[in-house]
C-alpha cells in the first residue's frame, strides 16, 4: 500500500489511447495511486514483482503474451487485485476463474469504472485490516459449534467481531477471492472464506450456488427472469451452467 493510505495500481495494455483513458480514470480516485502504465505484460515484471502494487488493469489481447496468460502464471505472494480491461466478453469466465475481480468491457464508461472502483476499494481495505491475522486462503470463518447449535446459524468473524447469523436472515452471499460477503435485509458482512467451502458447509436444503461468485438463501428468490435472479430487493446473476439446477429445485417444489 502506497502511503498515505493510497493503493498503487499499474496499466497493462498494448494501445495507447486506452492506457491513457485508464490513466485518467485511475487519477480522479483519490485512494488510488498511478506507478505506472505498460505496453506489454513482460514489461510489468519488474514493477509488479517488488510487491508493493495493489490493483493490475490490464488488457487480455495484446502481442507476445496475453494479459490472461500473464496473469495465470503470475507467482506473487499474496498478490495484487486482478481488473481485465478488454474489448472481448468472451474471456469473462475464464477472467473469473484466474480470481479476477472485476471485467472491464471496452470502451469503459467512467460510472462502470467508479462501479468496479467501489469494490476493489472494499476488499483492499477488507485486506490491510486484516493483513495481521495472516490466515491462509480459504480459512473458516465459521467457527465450530456444538452439534445441536448448527442448524439455524453460523457465526461470521466480520470487521474484528463474532456475528451470530441466523440462516433466516441472509439473502445471498457474494464472493471475490478469498472473501465473502453475507447480504442479510438490514447489513452486510465482510469476512475471509473460500466460497466454495462456504458451499459446502451450508445446508444444501436452504441455500445454492448460482453462479461463481453467488451462493442465495433459495427462500428468498422472488423472480428468475432470464439470467437475473430477484432476491429481496437486490437483482443478482445466474450462470447458464447453474440455471437448470435453480428451475429444476422449484419446479418440484411445485
């Protein structure tokens, strides 16, 4: 982290004009923090290997190597927030499976990017909080309870307290890296977990992953509209390999 509490992001793109757009959106942030901007991936290496950067936007179709190849074979200890900038949305699954953040589509209007901003900033600051416990990717923050106890709760570690979560109350969780957030009607709440893990230990009965960053209380779905799901008030994605398995829970509940 850059001092005074900014964060320091590089550009990696081979075009010049979208290198500057993001160079321009990137300095009206005032918690970001400009090192540099690349022409290419291998350029990058020195800068992104002293480990003092934070956020990487960078292109995926460039000459000599591609920014998802790059990223996939980038071996930085606990390293930096990946955005993918691109004019190509066929790359968003797999920009998704490399832990990728956010997905940028080309040309990026300043409101998406203060969109994408807004998130990254939570989990950076989520990260410095926490940095001091050091718990290793995918740690439980669901703490073991007597056997009777686990059926109507888990018990989130969020923003240094022990949240006791009524199963009834969550809407939906979203995931990015090695954090999840719990969506319930009145809060939410940010803590270290692997999402799958999470999957895993959840009552099947009650909840389902839909998608790769969303796992949703099925109780609490009130419309599936295309590839949307509406659940309390707030309107969450559905992958098309999940879909079938989400029509197929209600219409034998019919």
């Amino acid at each position: 982290m850059a001092a005074q509490g900014k964060y320091n992001c590089i550009v990696i793109d081979d075009e010049f004009l979208a290198r500057k757009l993001m160079a321009d959106y990137i300095s009206k942030i005032p918690q970001f923090n400009l090192i540099d901007s690349f022409d290419s991936p291998m350029a990058a290496i020195d800068t992104i290997s002293n480990g003092q950067i934070d956020v990487i936007f960078t292109d995926i179709e460039m000459p000599d190597m591609s920014g998802m190849d790059f990223i996939k074979n980038l071996m930085v200890p606990h390293g930096p927030l990946i955005v993918f900038v691109t004019a190509y949305p066929q790359y968003a699954v797999q920009g998704f499976e490399v832990n990728a953040v956010e997905y940028l589509l080309k040309p990026v209007s300043f409101p998406r990017f203060v969109k994408a901003v807004n998130k990254i900033i939570t989990i950076l600051n989520y990260k410095q909080k926490y940095k001091e416990l050091e718990s290793p990717a995918g740690k439980s923050i669901v703490q073991e309870a007597p056997a009777e106890e686990t059926k109507n709760f888990i018990i989130v570690k969020s923003d240094r307290r022990m949240v006791k979560l009524l199963y009834d109350d969550i809407l939906y969780i979203e995931g990015a890296l090695e954090y999840v957030t719990f969506h319930t009607h009145t809060a939410k709440y940010m803590g270290l977990f692997s999402l799958r893990k999470l999957e895993q230990e959840l009552p099947a009965e009650r909840f389902m992953r839909i998608h790769k960053s969303y796992i949703v209380a099925l109780d609490k779905i009130r419309e599936i509209n295309g590839n949307l799901v509406k659940v309390g008030e707030h309107t969450i994605s559905v992958s098309k390999m999940m879909k079938p398995k989400l029509l197929s829970y209600f219409a034998g509940k019919k």
